[in-house]
C-alpha cells in the first residue's frame, strides 16, 4: 500500500514540475517576444513612452527595456564594416 501512494506521489510530484517547466518557458518566450518588439521599435517612440510615464516603476522598466533596445542598436551599428569612429 504504502508503495502506491510513494508513487502516486511521485506522479503528482513529475508534474508539477512539468507544469512549472512549462510556466518557465512560457514567460521566457514572452520576454524573448518583448525583447525582439523593442529592437524593431523607434527609439524615439520608447524614449517619448519612457518619459510620459507616470507610474515610477512603470518607467524605470520602460527605461531599461529602452537602454536595452539602443545598446543592440549600438553593437549593431559597431559591427558596420563602413561604420568609422
């Protein structure tokens, strides 16, 4: 008897961890979507939006999301062989 509930345990245990695996990988694609909506957006777009916010934690996350956007557009543009310092 005592085996069956150690395994029925083991079951309910593999997946919740699946489930949570899965919960993981969902808000990894979410942020992987947010982070490739920012490298396409207008820097001056998430700039004005950073800087209209109200809500202080709202911005500073505006702010780094556009500090995120211009720094790949940086290594962008040093990765130019045409582009001169």
């Amino acid at each position: 008897m005592w085996r069956i509930i150690l395994l029925v345990s083991i079951i309910q245990l593999d997946i919740n961890l699946n489930a949570i695996r899965s919960l993981i990988m969902a808000d990894k694609n979410i942020f992987e979507k947010l982070f490739l909506e920012a490298e396409k957006t207008n820097l001056q777009v998430l700039m004005d939006i950073a800087l209209n916010e109200k809500d202080p934690d709202k911005k500073e996350l505006l702010m780094a999301i556009y500090t995120y956007a211009i720094g790949k557009k940086q290594k962008e543009l040093l990765k130019n062989k045409e582009f001169v310092i």
